[in-house]
C-alpha cells in the first residue's frame, strides 16, 4: 500500500523567512496531494491540494510543487507570520471514486516574531 | 454550503464502556464519509470509510465499528472500550473526487 514520509518533523523560522515541508510517496499510482494545516486543538483544514497532471500550484504565500518521476511534493511558505505556525501534514490518494487519503507524520512549523 | 457537525466535543469513559460517536454533514447529497483517529501528537489513521448507506469499510481491525444508517450520518461505536482508543477522532466528507474536509473532532479520554 501507500506510504508517506514527510520531514522534517518540526521547523522553527524567523517571521518573514520561507519555509519548506517535503514528503516522499510510494505508490506511483497515487495522483492526488492534499496539505492540511492544523492548529492545537482544531481540525485539519485544507489549505491547498494539487493534482498529478500539473507540477506546481500557487496561492498566495503558499505554493505546492509536484515531482512525479521523484515521487515527492513539497510545500512552500513565503513571508511566514506568527499565524503560520501549526502542524502540517501532507497526503497522498489514488482517484478511485473516493478518497483513501494516506497522512505523512506531520511537520511542526513554529514562527518566531 | 456544506457542513459537518460531530459530538460530542469531548468525552471521558471509563475502560470496558460503549461508545458512540455522531457525525452528519449538511448541504450536500450522498457524501464520501470517513472516520479518522489522530493519537496525541501524531499523524491521521484512516479507521472506516463509507460510499453510501450501509457501506462501510475497515482499515484498521479493532474493537470499534462503524455505521450509515442515513445518507449524511456516519456512526463510530464500540461495545467495549479500551485505553488505546483514547484519542482525537476526526470525521470528514467528501464528494466524488473532491477534497475531504474534516469535522471538530472528538476528544475521547478513557480512563
């Protein structure tokens, strides 16, 4: 089955300064990737997703890029805030109808003003 | 515009008690439902998914179970509680191919 590994476990940056999460898939046939920000005590919310025919995608400060031969997606912060900081965890599915999210073991990002 | 409501929003049962937890998503027609547990400080583990009433499927072989007995209603359930099931259980849908989107969650503390 699907396997998932993200690093690193935490991150500790300076306000202002980019942060980078990385995660390794195993399945090649997995071509769905969703990032979930979660904040103590909260749900995970998606904050953005990217699919296997494109290789990056851009939302603000944040951007997700794709490398399938690699098989590996990693997710940009630029200009980090205080409110970045939060558990991020990535995942990988295949399109099946449905959903079977697989979780990377999260990434403990805290940003100091 | 959809929504998913789960409760409770903490519970603390004593070991070798039942369980049951609600979940029901608002705005949307046959939904992809999944129940997920989150140990503390660790990642998501996929415990059931459903594709329609009376579908359900296990990941995880346990002591819990699961059930759909409308459309947009997701039950987690056990006879018989354990402390490893102390945890934070998430409920989330989707639809189709869409992103999942996840409920508050359920603190559950067995003590």
């Amino acid at each position: 089955g699907e396997n998932v590994e993200q690093h690193p476990s935490t991150l500790s940056v300076q306000e202002g300064d980019s942060a980078v999460i990385k995660c390794t898939y195993s399945d090649s046939a997995s071509n769905y990737f969703p990032w979930y920000k979660q904040e103590l005590g909260k749900r995970p919310q998606l904050i953005i997703d990217i699919r296997s025919n494109v290789g990056e995608k851009k939302d603000q400060r944040i951007a997700v890029t794709l490398n399938k031969t690699a098989k590996h997606f990693s997710l940009h912060i630029t200009e980090t805030q205080p409110e970045d900081s939060a558990v991020y965890f990535c995942a990988a599915s295949k399109r099946t109808g449905f959903q079977k999210l697989v979780f990377g073991t999260g990434t403990r990002l805290l940003v100091s003003p | 515009s959809q929504t998913i409501h789960q409760w409770p929003a903490t519970l603390v049962q004593p070991v070798g008690s039942p369980l049951s937890l609600e979940c029901t998503v608002e705005g949307t027609s046959n939904p992809n439902l999944y129940w997920y547990r989150q140990a503390a400080g660790r990642g998501l583990q996929l415990l059931f998914y459903s594709v329609g009433i009376g579908q359900i499927s296990s990941e995880v072989p346990q002591n819990l179970s699961a059930s759909r007995p409308q459309d947009r209603q997701f039950i987690l359930s056990s006879k018989k509680l354990l402390l490893s099931d102390s945890g934070f259980y998430l409920c989330a849908w989707s639809v189709s191919v869409g992103p999942q989107h996840f409920g508050d969650g359920t603190r559950l503390s067995i003590l």
